[in-house]
C-alpha cells in the first residue's frame, strides 16, 4: 500500500517512516507544508534505510501532494494541527484511504503531563468530526515512543491499541501495524472509546519520568 | 505489616487478600459494614489459603475496627462509597498508618466502559481529600482483574502503578506491592496525575472485550 504520513518530518513521522521502511514492503510518502522539508526528510530517511541495508526510497511533497498519493493518510502532527491538515488533505482523499491519526492532547504543567483533550473529547473523534464523511478515521500508533521506533536496531515487542468505528478499516490498519515486527495490534472500540486510549501517552511520559531505567515505554496488554 | 481490606468482601478485596495471603507474611484482616460478613469472607478466604498449603489465618471485622487493627488500610469499594468509607475509618488512623486506594470511576453506555472520575478529578484525589491531613493517601493496584489474582495458580507478571505525593508512604506500598510474586510496582507520579492511571480500568476493561483470548487482562510497561 502507499502511506502517506503528513508532517511526517517530525518525531512520529521519522519513526513510522523508518519502521514502515525497514519491517515491510510498503511504499511510504512524506507530507509537509513546506515540500523542500519533505524532501529533505525522505532522503535522510531513505539514506538511513540504505545504510541498514534497505534498497528502498521514500519520497517527500507538500502535504496536500502527499495525501493525493496515499492510501493510508497519517496525521503526524500535534493536536492543534490536525483539523487543518484533515482540510489540506480532504479534497484528496476518496472512500477507499483511510486516515490514521496518532496524536494525543497533551499538557504540561508544575504536576507534570495531564491528558488535555479537544473539546471534541479525543483527537480521534476530532479528526471524524473534520474528516469527510466517506472517509474512515482510525486511531493508531499512539503510544510509540519516537526514540524506540527510530533507533531500528530496538526490538518494539509492545502493543498498538486500535480505535475507530468502521470495523473493516480498523481491520486493514491492524494487519499493517503488524507488519512493523515486534507490534502487536488490539482493538480498544470505537471513537467514543478514544479518550481512554490517548490518556495513555502522558501517563507513559510520567512514568518514564518517574522510573529510573525506563526510557522509550511502550505498553503491553496481556 | 498488618493489612486492612475494607469492603475486603468483594472482588478485588478478595484478590488481595489472598495473594498477600498466599506471598507474603503480612496479617491480613478483612472489613464490611457487615462484621458476619466480614467474618464469612476472612473464613473462605483462609480455606482456600489453607487448602494451597499456606498455614495462615485472616480474621473479619466491621470496616472501623479492621482500620483500627491495620497499619495499611485498603479502600476495597466502589468509588461512590470511598468517602463514607474514610469517614468511618478516619478516627481509627494515624499518621503511622497509610490509606491504599485501587478504586476507579467506570460508567457504561451504548459505546462501552469510559473512565468517569469524581468531582474532585480522580478517587485518589477524592480519598486524599477525605482523609485526615496527617495521613498519607497513595492509589495503587488498580489495573489488577480480580479474577487473576484469585487464581492462585495463575503467574502475575504485570505492573501496578503508584500514584501520591508522599515518597516515603510510596515506597512503602510499592514494596508492599512487590512482596507479591510477578507484581513489579511503578512510580506513576502524584495525585495530580492519578486520573491518567485510573483511566486504565476501563480501558483493560474495553480491551479485552474487544480481542479475543484476551481476559483478565494487566499492563506492562517496558
């Protein structure tokens, strides 16, 4: 499948990017509203894969491009982002793609890293909500720690919780998400069942935080 | 120590009971509002403690004597009776003593199981703001299924999270929490942040719902 992963030059981005390079065959996209960073990012990208010894390129456009080649859209932006990149995107997309959005609302303050949701009431419903409507949103990938999925010599052996509420859709991203090794794909319901899922993300960061000699958590469900 | 499990009668109290019954040398004493009920369920559970070859007795009392009988008491209830609950308790502790609350707010609806925290934003913020000022309040053992701990037979290996703003009552309970074999017991930073850990009942609730072969599931952070 073709994977466009829009801001893809960041943290998320870089380590979907070089997972989804390294563990399969698919062929990956990077959006960014400014194509000379999308650009730029792919070939880092594709030079890291090759060094590991993938013959693989990843390729690099404006947002709006990226999105038109992608089957598989993801929203690798922070929260604020992602109901103006659904507006870049949209006119792009048809009934067949699905969008992925792995952001989670996050906020700091002097007790440390609380879940702040959108009054949407999770990022994932946010996206539905600004997603057209033959387009199924799911929400994946949350609770990967850039530092681990990036560093492709770390085995992940950690969960993916899958949300959404178009069942085939949520089907078809959990078999990708295990094409990455080392992931494991769960369904955690449907939109209204996002919240709950995204809470996940600063509680990792805390307990990171609070732990000496956990670093890059991740989860597993078992 | 001696261990107090007030509403110990029910599932996670029950839990508890026996797997500190049955790893550690704790006493351990059963509360309920009801003292023949209490005495009923401190005599089952002694049974299936003797029958595993474990020579050991717990003892049942009304919920205020057994707080008065622990140094560590368990706030085994619903978190819509965790406040009468520290109100009966309160003249019974002091400041040597440590209040454990594993309680989370779940409702159910047409969608599933969400996390519903109380007005004061978590039950460990409800409890700690309940309890007297002197006595250290910290949530823990809350993403435990009842059913697993009572099955003796069955390995643990799963993490609890500890959550309170007093270190040292902290790491007394995370010790405590580790003298059960296959529990490792992880920092999840104080009240402040207890909702996150909370919101991890509904969602072990929704996940194994949703999956197959996945029952009384526990989380792993690695």
């Amino acid at each position: 499948m073709r994977l466009a992963l829009l801001g893809g030059t960041g943290d998320i981005g870089e380590g979907l990017a070089l997972r989804f390079g390294f563990h399969t065959n698919h062929d990956v996209v990077i959006g960014s509203r400014d194509p000379d960073k999308a650009h730029d990012a792919a070939e880092a990208y594709t030079d890291e894969l090759n060094e590991q010894g993938v013959d693989t390129k990843i390729t690099g456009f404006e947002n709006e491009m990226a999105a038109d080649r992608g089957e598989i859209v993801f929203l690798c932006v922070p929260p604020y982002h992602v109901a103006d990149t659904v507006a870049v995107a949209a006119d792009r997309l048809s009934s067949d793609d699905i969008i992925v959005t792995p952001a989670a609302g996050v906020k700091r303050d002097e007790d440390g890293f609380h879940y702040h949701p959108p009054s949407a009431g999770s990022v994932t419903a946010l996206v539905a909500d600004a997603a057209p409507d033959s387009v199924p949103v799911i929400g994946a990938f949350h609770n990967l720690a850039a530092g681990r999925l990036t560093n492709l010599d770390a085995d992940l052996g950690i969960d993916t919780l899958l949300i959404g509420d178009d069942t085939t859709a949520k089907e078809t991203i959990g078999d990708l998400a295990e094409d990455i090794d080392g992931l494991r794909a769960l369904d955690a319901g449907g939109v209204a069942n996002a919240a709950e899922v995204e809470s996940l993300t600063p509680l990792l960061i805390t307990v990171a935080q609070q732990n000496e000699d956990l670093h890059d958590l991740g989860v597993t469900f078992d």
